[in-house]
C-alpha cells in the first residue's frame, strides 16, 4: 500500500491544495490529508470546519482520508506507515522553506518528501490570501473549493 501523509494547516483548502491532490493521486493508493494542530498557533477555521471542508471537497473519493494530528508530521507519517510526505511548491520562497524540513526529516527520520509543482493558474493563491480576503469581507469565492465558499 502506497500511502502519502499531506501535511498542511489548510485553513483553509484553497484551490492550490486540492489541485496537488488531485495530481498526486495516480501515484498513490492512498492519501492522508493531515491538519496539524499547533497549539501556540491561532487559526481562521476551527479543526472540525477545516476537517469538514476537506472531507466535503473530495466526498466519494475512497483514496483520500481526513486526520489531524500534533507533533512530528515524521512521526505522524511512521505511525500511519506512510510511504512519504506529499507537498506543493509554488516558487522559491516555497523551495528554501521546503528544503531544509525535508532534508531533516531524511536525515533524522529516514521519511522522503515528494514535492509536486503547482499548476500555474494556482501560483498566487495561498491560504493566507484567503484569509485576509475575509477578513475583510471580501469575496475569496475563486480560491477555494465550494465547501469552503
Ligand atoms: P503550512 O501551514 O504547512 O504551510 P499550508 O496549508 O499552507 O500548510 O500548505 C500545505 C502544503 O500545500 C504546502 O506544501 C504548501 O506549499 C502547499 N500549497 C499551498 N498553497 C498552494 C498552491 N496554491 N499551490 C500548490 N501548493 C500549495
């Protein structure tokens, strides 16, 4: 079995999100999207609405599996015997920040990273930009995917 942990925050799943899942399902039997909880981090969406908005994006499809979790995403990925982590670039920014996590979850806990390159009608949407749309009652209706609208 073939399985990827999708780490993330996701608050909340933008468009970006569900097109690296999308993209990374042939390659797997099976994926984990899995929120982290941090408890010294303040978020937008409680767990259970972020947990929510995922499992209603991909209602149906049997491949993708829903689960938070604190502490080590490596940990988190041997516990679920996971083959590795999936994760999206965007651009540079998003590489050196990648790259160091990467390498050291290899080198101290032997987990492989997979990186997929988003596709480019999603490079500019981040959940942070969702974020700051609603707060100020904007209209995020484009970024995300329809549970979350
Ligand atoms: P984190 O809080 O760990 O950065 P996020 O929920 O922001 O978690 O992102 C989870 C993963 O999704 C990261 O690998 C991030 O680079 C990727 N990602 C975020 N937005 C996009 C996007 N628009 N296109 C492709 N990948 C993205």
């Amino acid at each position: 079995m073939k399985r990827a942990v999708f780490p993330g925050s996701f608050d909340p799943i933008t468009l970006g999100h569900v097109d690296i899942i999308e993209r990374a399902l042939p390659f797997f039997d099976e994926i984990v999207v899995a929120i982290g909880v941090n408890e010294a981090k303040t978020y937008m969406w409680s767990l259970e609405e972020r947990m929510a908005f995922i499992s209603e994006a991909f209602a149906g499809n049997s491949k993708i599996k829903v689960m938070s979790y604190k502490g080590l995403t490596a940990a988190f990925c041997k516990e679920q015997e996971a083959t590795c982590i999936l994760r999206g670039l965007r651009n540079t920014t998003d590489f050196t920040y990648e790259q160091t996590i990467a390498q050291a979850n290899d080198l101290v806990n032997g987990v492989d990273t997979v990186f997929l390159m988003c596709s480019p009608q999603y490079s500019h949407i981040s959940s942070s930009i969702v974020r700051d749309i609603a707060r100020n009652n904007g209209d995020f209706s484009s970024l995300v995917p329809a549970p979350v609208k």
